[in-house]
C-alpha cells in the first residue's frame, strides 16, 4: 500500500495537453456541449411534467411511476460524481459524444417499452448518460476558454440552472397537447444529433490515459455509487412512504449515509481520487458550494409554487402554465450575458452581485406570500420580472467563486464538486418541499376546519368544500414563499464572512 501512491503519482499529475486555440472549431465544440446539457436538463424537467399523460398512455400506477423520476434522478447524480474522472482518462470528447448518443437511443426507445422494468431501465441509462453531460460543460469551459471570456463560457453553464428548469413547463404542455405523449421522451433526438456534430468536430480529441485505470478508485466506485443513489432514492420517496415510519426510507437514507461517509475517508487519502476533498479548504469553493444548495432550493420552488397553486386552485394545465414560466425562461439568454459581463468588470466585486441576487429573489418570494385564492396567472408575471435577473445574479457569482484560482489539474475535481452537490441539492429541495406542502397543507385544513366547526350552519354553505381546498392551497404556498425568502435572506448574512473578494480571470 505504502508503494502504490508514489508509483501512480505520475498519471495523476501529468499535465494536460497543451491548450487549443481557442476559434471558430472549438466555439463551436463548446455550444454543442451546451446544447446537449439543455437537452438533457429539458429531458428530465419535460418526463417529469408530462408524466401524468405518459403513466395514462402506458397504464403505468401513480406509485410505480413515482419510481422512474428517482431511479433517474439517482443515476443522474451519480453519473455527475463519477465522469470528471471518467473524462480525463477516456478524453473529454468520447465520454461527451458517447453520453449524446445514449441518452438519445434511450429516448427514442422509452415509448416502445413492453413493460415497467424495461422502462426503468432505459431511464436509468438515460439518466447515466444525461448526468454525465453538465461536469464536461463546466470542464470545456475551464480548459478551452481565454481568461477574458471565460466568465461568459460559465455562464452557458448557469443556463442549466435558471433557463432549463423554467422551460421544462412550456415544452412539456407543447408536446402532449399538440404532438403527443411520446415527444416527451423523442425531443431529446433533434437537440441531441445537431449537439453530436458540434462536438465531434469542434473538440479536440485528447490521447487515452489508461494507465490511470491501475491506480482505478474501485473502493471508493463501491462505496459512492450506493451511498448516492440509496440517498437520492430515499429523498424521493420519503414523502410518499412517509419517511422513517417505512423500513426502506430507514435502510436507504441510513445505509447511505454510513456509506457516504466511508466514502469520504477513502477519498481522502486514494492517490487518484473521484473527489479531492482538500478542495474545500478553499474558503470561495466551500461558500460556493454550501450557497449552491439554497439557491438551488429557491429556484425549484419559485418553479413549483405557482405551477402547483394553478393547477390546484384553478385547474390549469401546464400549456396555460406555460407564459408564467417563459416570463423567466426566455429573457435569461439575454440576462445572463448581462449579468456576466457585469460580474467581469474588474471593479465589481461579485459577492455583492450575489448578495443583491438574492435579496431579489427574497423580495419576489415576499411579494408572492401576499397572494389570494382571487390569483390567476397575469398576478404572478411581477414575481417572475423580478427574477429576470435575480436567478443569474445568484448564481454566475456562485461559479466565478468556485472557480478562480484553480489549478488546471483540479478543474475535473472542482467539476465534479459542483456538478454534484448541483444535482443532490435540486433532490434534497423536492424532498424538503414536498415534505413542507403536505405538513401545511395539514396544517391549515385542521385550523379551517376547526373554526368552520364553531360556526352554525357552515356546513350548509355551497361549493364550502371547494372554497376551503383553494383557501388551504393558497395559504401552504404562502407559507412556502416566506420560507424561501427567509432561506435566501440567510444565505445573505454569510457572505461578508466567508467568502474572499476574487476578480475576474485575465489574460496574463
């Protein structure tokens, strides 16, 4: 064991190859990338929308279907902590282009499957391989990008943060009303084979580096996989098995744990690790990473209050959802480039870009707890303008913090930090919030119900029944705006104390 660091130090460090010069071709490979990781994020967001209309199609039970979002969702994050390591020994451009590909073939497929089981396991697949995709965006950009426009180049990242999810909506009601239920899964095909070309052929195709397979982290493969995936799993399902009260959410969020951190100790002190954990002693990497999970928490709900208060109180389907989501979605190709541009003047300091982001999105989350049953789609178009430029403002700072200073050989190691925590956080908000909506939602039904109790005759009221459902949905989703603010609000108070003031990469 003592021998085994000192003769595999070698493959670890070796340096990269020399930088491509940076042109038309290797744009060109990195809008691919982006493009993939869009198709991919909408892939995910779109099944989950539709998945109503798909389980109606296919005959598929509400329970059963609830497990092709986690399985998913779990191999999705696990591929995002594994293919860093992945990329650097097959090289960036296979693992990409094979990532496409299967992702591609596993959407055309999912509508032809005879059964459940075949189905998951496509999903799987497909969730493995569009997993994989965000970590060699963010690694494309670090490594090909000049030091001037590299902020830019992480912005297109950012894009799978704010503009992805919000289009998700849109583009599921688009398919199943107009196209079919199947196009919920086949959209992935056009995005994805124009994404193959430009990949192949704009990046650079580095030399293998199989001599890394002999220092393989295989303990570490057998420790992380299962302690991610049983946690995934057992966040999302956790509400609809009602937590600790069934014995699979103990096992699966119990065993993942124990195994997570084994896992951890392991990667400590493997020579040639999936994660490097000395990382976090950097002050800007731990404040990025530790924000990262409450603007991820808000962004999901800000997505999921007015679309669950329309659709319950006033019967909205998504397509009539749909112009709440874009009043976000689309206007983000614009603010992000803005918000990026803003965050490379030298003169800005980017921790009070983030701190004004948030106190946005807590302004628009306050605005949002004034709400009422009388609430229809147009009263929700103010909170939505002002995340405009609140969702970028929240989290370009968070990648400029991450990522400055970074030695080239940790780039894959950051990546899979941040892709990672990226996606088990978007897992830990649905579980939270799931959690908060039946426990208010319980809440308030006992409270009215109570005093409906002490008033004569009330129960003779006609549509009562009805009136006290939009009363309980509209006061939970209150509720859940005033806990968002108060969570992006807190995120506030940490940056005059953790985070250091960084500048924007230059040229040298």
């Amino acid at each position: 064991m003592s021998a085994a660091p000192i003769s595999g130090a070698v493959p670890a460090a070796a340096p990269s190859p020399p930088p491509a010069v940076f042109g038309l071709r290797l744009a060109t490979g990195l809008a691919g990338v982006l493009l993939a990781v869009l198709v991919s994020g909408l892939n995910e967001n779109i099944t989950k929308v539709a998945l109503a209309d798909i389980r109606g199609a296919m005959g598929i039970a509400r329970d059963d279907a609830s497990w092709l979002v986690a399985l998913y969702a779990a191999a999705s994050v696990s591929a995002m902590a594994f293919a860093p390591w992945c990329s650097v020994t097959f090289s960036l451009r296979r693992l990409t282009a094979a990532a496409i590909i299967v992702c591609m073939a596993a959407g055309v497929l999912c509508p032809f499957a005879p059964n459940l089981s075949v189905l998951l396991v496509l999903r799987v697949v497909q969730g493995a391989a569009g997993g994989a995709l965000p970590p060699m965006l963010m690694t494309v950009a670090l490594r090909f990008l000049p030091p001037d426009i590299k902020l830019y180049g992480l912005g297109g990242y950012a894009l799978s943060a704010t503009f992805g999810p919000s289009l998700g909506t849109p583009l599921a009601a688009f398919w199943t009303e107009y196209l079919g239920w199947q196009w919920a899964f086949w959209q992935v095909v056009p995005g994805s084979i124009v994404a193959l070309l430009m990949v192949s052929w704009g990046l650079p195709q580095d030399p293998l580096r199989l001599e890394r397979l002999h220092q393989f982290d295989w303990r570490g493969l057998l420790l992380g996989l299962p302690a991610i995936s049983m946690l995934v799993v057992g966040l999302l399902q956790g509400e609809r098995l009602a937590w600790f009260a069934s014995p699979l959410i103990g096992v699966l969020l119990g065993g993942g744990l124990l195994l997570l951190v084994l896992f951890f100790f392991n990667e400590w002190s493997h020579p040639l690790p999936f994660f490097k954990l000395q990382l976090l002693s950097r002050r800007n990497l731990s404040h990025a990473l530790l924000t990262l999970g409450g603007v991820l928490f808000v962004l999901l709900a800000v997505i999921l209050i007015p679309s669950s208060y329309l659709a319950q109180v006033h019967a909205y389907r998504p397509l009539q959802t749909a112009p709440v989501m874009l009043m976000v979605a689309l206007p983000q190709l614009v603010a992000l480039p803005l918000v990026a541009a803003l965050c490379n003047i030298r003169a800005v300091d980017c921790r009070w870009v983030l701190a004004i982001g948030l106190a946005l999105l807590a302004l628009s989350c306050v605005l949002g707890a004034r709400m009422s049953p009388d609430w229809i789609r147009t009263h929700f178009y103010l909170l939505q303008a002002v995340q405009i430029f609140a969702q970028p403002m929240a989290v370009i700072p968070l990648l400029l913090l991450a990522t400055t200073g970074l030695a080239p050989q940790d780039g894959p190691f950051a990546s899979a930090w941040f892709n990672t925590i990226k996606g088990m956080s978007a897992v830990v908000a649905t579980g939270v919030l799931e959690a908060l909506i039946t426990r208010r939602n319980h809440f308030h039904s006992t409270v009215l119900s109570e005093r409906l109790g002490n008033l004569p005759g009330a129960v003779d009221v006609p549509g009562l029944a009805q009136r006290m459902h939009a009363q309980v949905v509209t006061l939970t989703s209150s509720d859940l705006y005033l806990t968002v603010a108060a969570i992006a609000l807190a995120m506030i108070l940490i940056i005059p104390i953790l985070p250091t003031r960084v500048f924007p990469p230059r040229a040298a």
